[in-house]
C-alpha cells in the first residue's frame, strides 16, 4: 500500500538535546513514570497471549483474570501444530518468501542503480514517476492485475506472489538510490579509470560498500512476504498451499474459540519476527527513518 | 547525442529494465485498465460489457456503499488524529534523556512487528466482553462490562483504541524529527524564561510540523485502506458497523465478482483519497513550518 514519501534522508545527527537535560528532576521523573506505565501496556497484549498459549481452556476468561497458569500447559504448542498443518505452511511461506526477498534486493537494486549513477536523459522525470506509483492505491490497480494473473492461470499458484518482487519495489529503489547518491563520487571515477564498467563497478565496488542498506531491504522485504495476509487471500485457493498468516486465519476462522492453541499458534508464528526485530534493531530503526515506512 | 551519451542511455535503461517492466504491468496498465473496467460488467475472465455510468448510477443507489463510506470516515476522523497525537506526546517523551530510553522505544515499536493476524485474533481475546482482560481491567475501576466487538456501537471505537497499538513506527519518525530540531532555539527561548510546555508548544510542534504533515497523510492513505484487522477481527459486522470500504470493496470483487463495479469504487476511493491529500496539504500551508 502507498505508505510514504520523502523523508529525512540524512543520517539523523546524535545532538544532545540541552532543553531537555534542564527540564526539572520532578519533570522527568513524572515523564518516565507515564512512559514506562504506557510501554507495560503496548507490552502487556504479548505477555498475555504468552499466558494464554499455556493455560487450560477453562482458564482463559476466568474471573478473576489468570495471570499464571496453575499448570503450564505446554501440550499447547504441539496440539498446535498438528491442529493446523503448521510445517506445510512454513514450506509455502518459506517458498514465497526466500525468492521474494533475493528478487527485490536484485531488482531494486539494479534500478536504484540505474536512477543514481547513471546519466541519461529525463532520467530524473522518470525517478518522479517511481515516487508518484507510491500514491496510487493498491486498490484501484488490483483488479487488473488479478484479471491479468487470472488469464495467465496464475491464481492458485504462488508465481503472484513471488514475481513481482523480482520488477523493483519503488520504496527500496528510492532507499537505495539515496545510498547510492551519498557514497563519493571518486570512487566511482576511480573505477572508471581502471577501465570497470557500469557492471563492474555496481558488482564489484558498490554492492560491497552498501550491505547496510541492502541488509536493511533484505529485511523488510522478508517481513513483507512473511506476514502478508491480503495477497495470499486472493491469490491462493487451495488450502494446501496456504502461507503461515492465511493459514492461521483459516484455522481461527473454523475454531474461534479454541484459544489456548490459537495463541500458541499466533506466537509461533509471530516470534519469527520478533527474534529477527532483536538481532537487527539498529538495522530496524535506520530503515524506518530512512523511508518513512510504516510496520 | 555522441556514443558516449547513447551508451549512457542504453545502461541506465537497462538497470532501470526491471521497474519498467514491473511499471507498466502493475502500474501502467492497470490504472488504464481500471477506468475502462469501471465502465462496464463483467466476470473474471469474460469480456468486458459496456455499461457506460450503470455503476456509477447503481453506487449512489447502493446502501452498502454509503455504510462503507460512512464507517471508513468514522475510522479516519478517529483514528488518525488519536493516533498522531499519541504518537507525538510518546516521541516528545521519548526524546528526554530518560534512563532505559532504548528499552521504552523498543517496546512502543515491538507490537507493529506482529503479524496482522496474529495481533488481529489476540484483540478478539482481549476484547472479550465476559472474562477479557480489557473488560476486567476496566472493572477494576468500577466500569461495566462493555461488549466491544459484539456491539454496533462499540465495534467501531474497539478499532480505533486498537490502532494506537500501531503508532510504534510514526513514533520513531517523529524521534527522528525532534532530532533535528537544534538545541540552540531551546537556549534562546529558555534565557527569555520559557517553560517545558512552552517550548514543546511553540518550538517542538511548529519544528516538526512537516513530519506531523506526512504522519497525518501517510495515516489517512493507511486508516482509508484498513482492511485486514477489521476483516478478521469483525468481517464488517456487527450490523454493518465495521463495514470499511476496503471490505465492501473486496466482497464486490472477490465475493460476487463484479468486476466492473468494483473497479468504479477503486476509483472513487482513489480520487478521495488525492482529495483528502490535497486538502491537507492545503489546509496544513498555514501550519507548517518549513526551514
């Protein structure tokens, strides 16, 4: 979905703020207090499918509240993953998601490099026109798209899901042009000189040089693929080749009220993400300011 | 134009091969194809039958279509605001020099990392009208049982609370924002004797003021689309009460397959959402401050 547009793309100076540093001991104690009261309620909904995920059906709405089951009923995790065919759904979701990630990297890549280091004319006319597809709602060229697919007997296969990524996704054009534009000129002279061509020097010197910003895409790119839910919806009717988040839709969709599994099968497949938010939080935090991308 | 320069060309239009491609495949021709569709009827894979308005004409009659419009303006005018609001009070907060900052901002972010159907089945939870955590929370404080999700009247606002457990990634680009504001204005404006709520008031806000722009647009293209959380947490109900656009959108394409008709209301969606852009961006002149 259209999501941003130009953003700071500076690298954000680390200034001390004095205004704050003078603000008043009561001042800033207050603001902890009411920070920390309201990240232990962005916090809490997790913990509690965690304490969910182990307690007993009987205990799930128990008044009052059960914060620590009596038993922990670990037999969640496994039920869960027979009660829904967890293992299928991780191969398909890993097939759409692995091609999909080295397929944007590629292609965005390659485009980015096109839009910053090369000279053509209207090159910059057409860079626009990469900002202005941002805008255009998923919506309105959906249809079209699904009829196209329709046509090509590609509904029910996971080719609408991967191919796309492989023609350049114009957020990571614009987050790898702007990496691209900010490493120096000489370099690129330098290889010139050397005799390199375009080729050469995108392969050999600046890929190299840009693994933050392409570990950056790799990430999201893979988080998009994994928690899509709105693509496999329409994409995939079979049930055998569901991804993880549609698979889990339709197992909550047959048992609304089996909650115990239910969360144990959420946080299975949401720990993924989380894990992989830990290892790479700088990465994370670099990204999101960097393109103004919304999780 | 010298070989050089044709060289030139040919290479950057051969990087750039693959966005063409995918340009003029899902961008392209999909927009052109769309305000043809929208003048017609069809199926999947039947031709197109020319209708002229018909869909336009039916629309306006359609009851659906104006509850669909009616719910995602409710959810625009509710959620967005909130959540600019709440996100910027958290990133103003967050930007003191507090001890354990990095542990605060994680927690804010971690929830937007959540799979949407994962944070969408575990909201059913919490807002279990008998025995969820939120009701029993609230009864702490002597307040009756509300029945969020099963209600028409409170589906809606169920919705709307829940999205300010989205605000982590606004919050972190309004930090970034707040970064960039020099400290030397804060100096100036304390030596005349200005106090904290002062200065968030006429140095912090009118600073920032591009980035609660975008914020405040890339929330109303997101609040204009939400489909996937009242999708599965409502599918619409209950008595049409959460029946965004994106969901009668859906059902008309996927659903029934009309085509046609559903691609007139792609269209209407589009050409509200560039309005409401535009008049934000209009509106926002007299409000915001660029360096």
């Amino acid at each position: 979905m259209a999501r941003a547009l130009e953003l700071p793309s500076k690298p954000i100076p680390r200034r001390g703020n004095t205004f704050w540093e003078t603000v008043a001991t009561g001042g800033r104690l207050l603001a902890l207090i009411v920070l920390v009261v309201a990240a232990v309620a962005f916090v809490f909904p997790l913990v509690w499918m965690l304490s969910t995920s182990l307690k007993t059906e009987g205990e799930v709405f128990a008044v009052p509240p059960i914060w620590i089951p009596a038993k922990l009923m670990w037999s969640n995790y496994p039920a869960s993953l027979t009660y829904f065919p967890f293992f299928p759904y991780l191969t398909n979701t890993l097939i759409v998601t692995l091609p999909s990630v080295v397929g944007t990297l590629v292609s965005s890549a390659l485009s980015a490099y096109g839009f910053a280091r090369v000279r053509w004319p209207g090159r910059d006319v057409v860079f626009t026109l990469v900002l202005a597809t941002l805008l255009v709602p998923t919506w309105t060229t959906l249809i079209p798209v699904y009829i196209l697919f329709a046509k090509m007997h590609w509904v029910g296969t996971f080719l609408p899901l991967i191919i796309p990524n492989f023609l350049g996704n114009p957020f990571y054009i614009f987050l790898l042009r702007q990496f691209f534009l900010r490493q120096p000129q000489e370099l690129f002279d330098a290889a010139v000189i050397d005799g390199s061509s375009h080729i050469g020097f995108f392969t050999r010197i600046l890929i190299p040089l840009s693994k933050p910003a392409m570990a950056v895409v790799a990430l999201f790119s893979f988080m998009d693929s994994w928690r899509d839910f709105f693509n496999p919806l329409i994409y995939l009717n079979d049930e055998k080749m569901y991804t993880l988040s549609i698979g889990l839709y339709n197992f909550q969709s047959q048992h609304t009220t089996d909650w115990t599994t239910l969360m144990a099968a959420s946080l299975l497949i949401a720990s993924p993400m989380i894990v992989l938010f830990f290892l790479t939080q700088r990465t994370f935090v670099e990204g999101i300011t960097f393109t103004g991308i919304r999780g | 134009m010298t070989k050089n320069e044709r060289r030139e060309l040919i290479a950057g239009l051969g990087f750039i091969s693959p966005w063409i491609v995918g340009f003029l495949w899902f961008n392209l021709y999909p927009v052109i194809a769309s305000v043809y569709y929208s003048f017609t009827s069809f199926h999947v894979v039947e031709t197109p039958q020319w209708v002229g308005l018909n869909n336009f004409q039916i629309l306006a009659k359609d009851g659906l279509f104006w509850t669909s419009l009616v719910d995602t303006i409710y959810y625009i005018v509710g959620s967005v605001p909130l959540d600019l609001i709440a996100a910027l009070f958290f990133a103003v907060l967050l930007n003191l020099s507090l001890p354990g900052r990095s542990i605060l901002r994680t927690c804010y972010y971690i929830p937007t990392i959540v799979p949407t159907v994962a944070a969408s089945i575990l909201w059913i939870m919490l807002f279990n009208t008998h025995g969820g955590i939120i009701n029993e929370t609230l009864g702490l404080f002597g307040i009756p049982e509300v029945p969020w999700l099963s209600s028409p009247n409170w589906a809606m606002p169920a919705l709307i609370l829940l999205s300010i457990w989205g605000v982590g990634s606004a919050i972190i680009i309004f930090l970034a924002g707040l970064q960039d504001v020099p400290s030397t204005l804060y100096e100036a404006a304390q030596l005349d004797g200005a106090g904290p709520a002062h200065l968030v008031w006429h140095i912090t806000i009118p600073m920032v003021s591009p980035v609660i722009l975008f914020n405040g647009i890339m929330g109303m293209v997101g609040a204009a689309q939400v489909f996937a959380v009242p999708f599965i947490m409502t599918g619409g109900g209950p008595l049409n009460a959460t029946l965004v656009y994106s969901i009668e959108l859906f059902r008309n394409a996927f659903v029934y397959y009309k085509m046609g008709y559903a691609s007139a209301m792609a269209w209407i969606l589009f050409i509200f959402l560039f309005a409401l852009t535009l008049l934000s961006m209009r509106l926002s002149q007299r409000f915001v401050h660029y360096e």
